[in-house]
C-alpha cells in the first residue's frame, strides 16, 4: 500500500513537471521569432491539465514583454540561444508566481524541476534560484520593471506607437482588451431554433449566457466551457464565432436575403464561420476559396458538423485560375491582416508581427481588392472586412480603393449601434468581456 501510494505521488508529480516543460517547449519558438500557436496541442498532456496548458502558454504571451523584463532582472547572464526552452520555462515559472492561483511551492518546485524533462538538470538550480527570488522581491522588481510603458501595458513599443496614432483616445483601452483573454461567444444556427430557445437549453448543464446586443444569432458565455459541453454541438444547433465576426451575415443579409440562388463568393474562408454563417441563414450558391489546404479541411470540417453545402476549393484570391467566369451577386473579402483586432485570442501576435508587415500587408489587401472586384456582377456588393483596428488597413486601404475604383459606391450603414464611423467603413475596437476589433466597409458596383 505504501509503495503505491508513493507511485501514486510519484506520477502526479510528473504531471506537475511535464505540463511544465510541455508548455516551455511551446513557448520557445514563439520567443524565437520562429513559431507560433497556432497549432497548439494540449492532448501531449494529460487530459486534467490541458487547461493549466493552455493558460501557461496563452498567458505568458500575453504578459510576454513583463516577463521576459523580470527575468533580464533575476538572471545574472542571460540563457544561450540553443536553451530558449529553459528561457521559456522561467517565463512560464515567473507567471505562476505573479498571475496564477498556484501554491508558490508547486510553481516554484515543479517548474524547476521541469528543467530535467527538457534533458537540462543543470537549469533546476537557477531556475530555482530565480524564483525564489522572485518571491522575495516581487513588489520591487515589478515596480522596476513597470517603469518602462511597453512592459507595464504588456505590448512592445511599437504596436503602443501603431495605437497611439490610430486611436489617440482608445489606445490604453485597446490594450487593456489585448491583455484579457476574449469571452466564448455562440451563433446559434437559426436552422435549428433562435438563440432564445438555446438559451433555455443552457440551463440544463449549468451554463449562462447573455444574449449578444449586435448579432441577433449571438450568446456570450459567462465562462468558457469545452465545447462537447454545448448542447447540440456535435449536431450543428451552435457555433463559435465572436460576436464582430457575426456582423458580415447581418451586412449581406440585405443583399442576399431578397435574392433565392445569389452567387457568392467567400474568398478567404478559412476557419468557414462566416461561409457557414451566410449557409445557415440565406439561400445562396455559395463558392468559398482558400489558398491554405490544411485551413480549408477545417472549412469542411466545419460545414459537415452544421449539414451544410459549399463549393470548396483551394484558391489564391489574388489570382483567378480558380473562377469559373460568371460573376458573383455578393464577395466577402475577409482579408489577411495584423490581427491586431484579435490579439487577445493569438497574443503570441505581439511577438511575432513586426512594423514593416503592416504595408506589406495592406499591399495584399489592395491585390486582393482589385483582383476580385471585377468579379463582381453589376449591382453586386462587395464586403471588406479585417480583424485589423489600423487605419492603413482598414480606412486608408477602402479610401484608396475608391479612389482608384470610379464604380464603386459605398453602402456601409453608418446609423447602426455597433462600431465607430472610420472613413468608408464602420470600425468596431475590441472590449474586454464583448466583442473583438474588427472593420466593415461595404461596396456596391454601380450598374452600367
């Protein structure tokens, strides 16, 4: 019985130690300019401690800039290039003690002793050291360190510079929601029922929502839950989408909806919650296209769950090897961007983008723009959209875009609730506990 018990301790303490390290092996070639998490795996861990993963990793990208600010304070020498997973764990470490409920014994002890699961015992001693440091002087390091704006706002400096001038007025705001993990929020799929019936099917698992007030197919979830745990979600009855990612349906539903069979292109579909989004509610002929393969097996993925029907294919917009050549009644041109709308769901976003990927950026989007417009049938309607809050992305781009483009008219509603009047468009900021940051700009193509 004893020996049991103490294989039993034995092998939760292996746990403790290899949620640790896996999450270390994450985080390097995020802080290495060289990975993101884009494909994270939580199943190399235990099922119990796939939410502790997740949150070490997401969590200490998020306050990455702090962080890595305290550790320059705790080590004597910084760490070689080839021990960026020792790096990484005295980040994950250094997180534990200042942001996670976590005993400082376990935090303390079992990241350290992680060091041996990576094959570098020799790191267990300093990476104690450093924490027990830490432990003992966190309220002067942190004062320290928070002395520097880009550590104490958890952005660099140069995304702080980017907000600052776009928004002068919203800037702290836009990255106090970059520094909070997004709420989960649901589309209720109106084939099955409105989102008032859903949610009193919520109640019997426990779950709370609250209705979204912009996306009429829209729930918000008091706190994130596995979606197995969602009634009728293996059956296609509910998705997950943020609520500004919803709003595309609700502005090309005036467009399709009076026209049973409208052709409609999806140019940059992948994950497929706004082609599927159109699917559910309107009766259309819908193409979707994506360049990436492995994205486009998540499309299909995705509208199988829900039962519904598109022409896939995989497709550069920027080309047209792809069309068929008859035009298209509506284009939803959800464009590639900063991501800087969406930081608080990929804030491994603050590492990773650099300043010069903005214009390159918005010289796709331009390529994109003009390479699809000419697609679009007379009368049609063209929606731009980006999870972007930079101008040059958003406004510049569509103002640009107009003034090349004689024919094109600009639709885009501007006495809605949601969103801010920006140029042509209507630009929606992120919001801790609603929705992410997001742009719209809608275009009609004049009749000849």
């Amino acid at each position: 019985m004893t020996q049991r018990n103490g294989h039993r301790r034995s092998k939760s303490l292996d746990n403790g130690l290899a949620v640790r390290a896996a999450a270390a092996r994450a985080l390097a070639p995020v802080i290495t300019g060289k990975g993101s998490l884009n494909s994270l795996d939580d199943h190399q861990v235990v099922a119990r401690d796939r939410g502790l993963f997740k949150e070490l990793c997401y969590g200490s990208c998020r306050a990455l800039c702090r962080l890595e600010a305290l550790a320059g304070k705790l080590l004597d020498k910084p760490f070689k290039a080839r021990d960026a997973d020792v790096q990484a764990l005295l980040l994950v470490g250094i997180y534990q003690l200042l942001y996670l409920r976590i005993p400082a014994h376990a935090a303390v002890g079992e990241t350290a002793g992680a060091a041996r699961l990576l094959n570098k015992a020799w790191a267990t001693r300093v990476l104690n050291g450093c924490l027990r440091r830490l432990q003992r002087e966190a309220t002067a390091l942190q004062a320290e360190v928070d002395k520097d704006p880009a550590v104490a706002l958890l952005h660099p400096k140069w995304w702080l510079k980017a907000f600052r001038q776009a928004w002068p007025e919203d800037w702290r705001a836009i990255c106090e929601a970059n520094n909070h993990p997004g709420p989960m929020t649901l589309r209720v799929n109106r084939r099955h029922g409105d989102r008032e019936m859903y949610l009193d099917r919520l109640d019997a698992p426990g779950l709370q929502a609250r209705l979204c007030p912009h996306a009429p197919d829209g729930l918000t979830l008091d706190a994130p839950c596995d979606v197995d745990a969602l009634p009728g979600f293996r059956e296609g009855r509910v998705s997950v989408q943020d609520e500004a990612a919803q709003l595309a349906a609700v502005l090309l539903g005036p467009v399709i909806a009076p026209r049973p069979g409208a052709r409609v292109l999806d140019a940059c579909c992948a994950p497929g919650g706004k082609t599927a989004h159109l699917l559910e509610l309107f009766d259309i002929e819908m193409q979707a296209i994506d360049s990436d393969d492995g994205r486009l097996a998540r499309v299909e993925d995705t509208l199988s769950r829900l039962g519904l029907v598109a022409d896939l294919a995989h497709g550069d917009a920027t080309g047209r090897d792809w069309w068929d050549g008859t035009a298209y009644d509506a284009i939803l041109l959800d464009a590639p961007c900063s991501g800087s709308g969406v930081i608080r769901r990929h804030p491994d976003i603050k590492r990773l983008r650099r300043p010069s990927d903005i214009a390159r950026l918005a010289e796709l989007q331009a390529r994109l723009l003009d390479n699809l417009w000419p697609l679009l049938a007379p009368g049609g309607t063209l929606l731009y959209a980006t999870c972007s809050v930079l101008p040059e992305e958003n406004a510049d781009q569509v103002a640009a875009f107009l003034e090349r483009t004689p024919e094109a008219e600009v639709t885009t509603p501007q006495g809605v609730a949601w969103g801010r009047q920006a140029g042509a468009g209507r630009q929606l900021l992120p919001t801790v506990d609603s929705h992410d940051g997001f742009f719209y700009a809608r275009l009609r193509k004049r009749a000849a």
